[in-house]
C-alpha cells in the first residue's frame, strides 16, 4: 500500500465511513424485516403488466366501439389503441419511479445510534 492510502482520515465525515454504516444498517433492516421471496417479484411484475395492459385494452375497446358507431377515413382502434400504450408506460413508469424512490429513502436512513 502506498503512503498516501495509508495516512488517509477515515473518521466520522469520511465518504467511506458513511456509506459502510449506510449499508450495514439496510442490511440490519432487511434481517429485522425478513426477505421479499419469489411471489413479491412475481406480483410486482404483474402490476406492471397490468398496468400498461388495461389501458392499451381499454382503448382497443374503445376505438373498436367508436370504429362502429362513426366509421370514417382513419381507425379510432389503433389510434387509442396507442394512446392507451403510451398511459400505461407513463403509469408503470411513475410507479416503478416511486418505487425506487422508496427504496432509496429506506437505505438512505442514518445510521443507529447516531443522532443529528
């Protein structure tokens, strides 16, 4: 090891000090809350599935029923079809966004026993 590895302060405002306890405290949560198994994953992506599914549906509907009722020169069904694609990305993307934002805040938590 080098001189300059060695005399480097790894006390209290050191990066490092802070991201080991930061990780030894999610892994202390986690072992206090118990694992997610395999079914949380499983229902996890399902949500997302169905979240971007029943809109796309629901404008395939739609648009089939419009394509009915006032047939003119363009197709409601593809139309709203893709609208509803386009809802249920931006939906499963704000979920999955507030998801990981969720995360992070847990494993961001200070550290036990330190007060600020």
């Amino acid at each position: 090891m080098s001189d300059s590895l060695t005399n480097q302060n790894l006390g209290e405002d050191s990066p490092f000090v802070r991201k080991v306890a930061s990780e030894s405290a999610r892994k202390l949560r986690v072992l206090r809350e118990g694992k997610q198994g395999v079914w949380f994953g499983l229902g996890m992506s399902g949500l997302i599935g169905w979240s971007v599914a029943a809109p796309s549906l629901g404008g395939a509907l739609l648009g089939l029923w419009l394509d009915r009722r006032y047939p003119g020169g363009h197709s409601w069904t593809l139309m709203l079809l893709a609208a509803g694609l386009v809802i249920g990305c931006a939906n499963a993307w704000h979920w999955i966004a507030a998801q990981a934002r969720a995360m992070n805040d847990r494993t961001e938590d200070k550290p036990e026993g330190k007060d600020e």
